[in-house]
C-alpha cells in the first residue's frame, strides 16, 4: 500500500454532484421553460426541420441520456453528420444561447465545438445589419 496517497483517498470526487431522484427532479423542473423553447423554433421559419428536431432532441434529454453525437443524432432522427450543421444553425440563430441560459447543464453536454455560452447571447439581427 501507498502510504503516500493512501486508497481511495480521492473516492469522493467521482461522487455525482446530485443523486439520480434529484437529478431527474432538477430536470422535470426545467421542462416547461425547455418546452417553450421547442415551441418558439417550431414556430420559426428560419430554421430547417433537422434543426428543430435536434433541438427537440437536446431539450427532452433526460438524467439517463447522453448528448453524444450518435445519440443525439438518434433521438432527432438526423442523420449523424448532420448534426454538427444543425447545432450550428442553432446557434447562428440564437438557440443554443438561450439552452446555455435554460439549462447550462444541458449546453456543457453538447459536442465540443458547439457548445455555447449564455454571455454571448443570442444572434438574431436582421441580415444586412450595420454595426456601429
């Protein structure tokens, strides 16, 4: 034995942060506000169907899911490469900004070169827009 780091000295950060009943209330808690957001893109014509689904996809995760690509691209019903192109869309139009306000749990779980802050807000000006 070490003695210098004894057994299971660092058990404790493996720990998940909440428990699987606090973490499925955390998350049934957020489900109308995501709701809404799934409705708002619904709504907008600016967005392909494979974007609003992905986003459905996203919104309606759940404690036992993950946001892994393939998953993802399973639960939208979008082909995998895809994907990337409509998390892009997303964010281009303010989408995932406003998941990163929502549920910044969910947005940190997204793949890596999409995932999106609260602080840049969203995107939405109107093209050909000065900036002055």
């Amino acid at each position: 034995m070490n003695d210098v780091h004894p057994a299971a000295a660092h058990a404790n950060w493996a720990v998940p942060v909440m428990d699987p009943l606090s973490r499925a209330v955390a998350f049934a808690a957020l489900r109308p506000t995501l709701d809404a957001l799934i409705h708002q893109a619904g709504a907008d014509s600016r967005l392909s169907l494979e974007a609003r689904r992905v986003l459905r996809a996203v919104a309606r995760t759940r404690p036992e899911h993950t946001l892994a690509l393939a998953e993802l691209a399973a639960r939208a019903s979008t082909a995998k490469a895809r994907v990337p192109v409509a998390l892009s869309e997303l964010g281009a139009h303010g989408y995932l900004a406003r998941l990163a306000h929502i549920a910044p749990h969910l947005s940190a779980a997204l793949p890596p070169h999409t995932r999106c802050t609260p602080a840049t807000g969203p995107t939405d000006e109107p093209a050909g827009a000065e900036t002055a």
